[in-house]
C-alpha cells in the first residue's frame, strides 16, 4: 500500500479520525487506539524469501533424492515462491 492509498484509506473507513498539519507542515493522524490496531492488522505483511538452504530443506523432505543441483527442481521452487509472493502482495 503506498502513502497516498493509506492517505485516501484512512479518509474513507477511518470515521473518528482527525488529520491535521502541525506549524512545520507534518501532517498527524489523531486515531482511536483500537482503530490504529485494526488498521495495522489489514495491512500487507512483509513478505519474506526463502532461502537456498530453505529451499533444499522443502526439496529434500519431499523428495531425498532431490537437490538444487538439479535444475528443475530449483525452477520448481522459484516459481513456487513467486506465486506465493503474488498472492501475498
């Protein structure tokens, strides 16, 4: 989500809400406590890699006799990561 759909976000479901620019032109976002964890909770997560170590660990479990030697099977694994990032994002 970038600033200026928080910006809009927080303007259309966030009814209780002030926003107001101080004397230095900051804007501040005056929110009731339980909206703000609301807010945090729906908001995209970071999405985090998975490792080559990571990666051989899923290939090995599944199958032993795979490795990331095997050019497929890494194939395989980037396209499962790239698909999971896609939907996490």
């Amino acid at each position: 989500m970038t600033y200026k759909e928080f910006q809009e976000y927080v303007g259309a479901k966030c009814l209780y809400e002030t926003i107001y620019s101080d004397s230095d032109g900051r804007e501040i976002l005056i929110i009731r406590m339980l909206d703000a964890y609301a807010l945090m909770n729906r908001m995209p997560k970071h999405w985090v890699a998975l490792t080559v170590h990571d990666q051989n660990d899923c290939l090995v479990s599944a199958d032993p006799c795979e490795c990331l030697a095997d050019p497929e099977s890494h194939q395989l694994m980037e396209d499962v990561e790239a698909k999971l990032k896609e939907k996490n994002t």
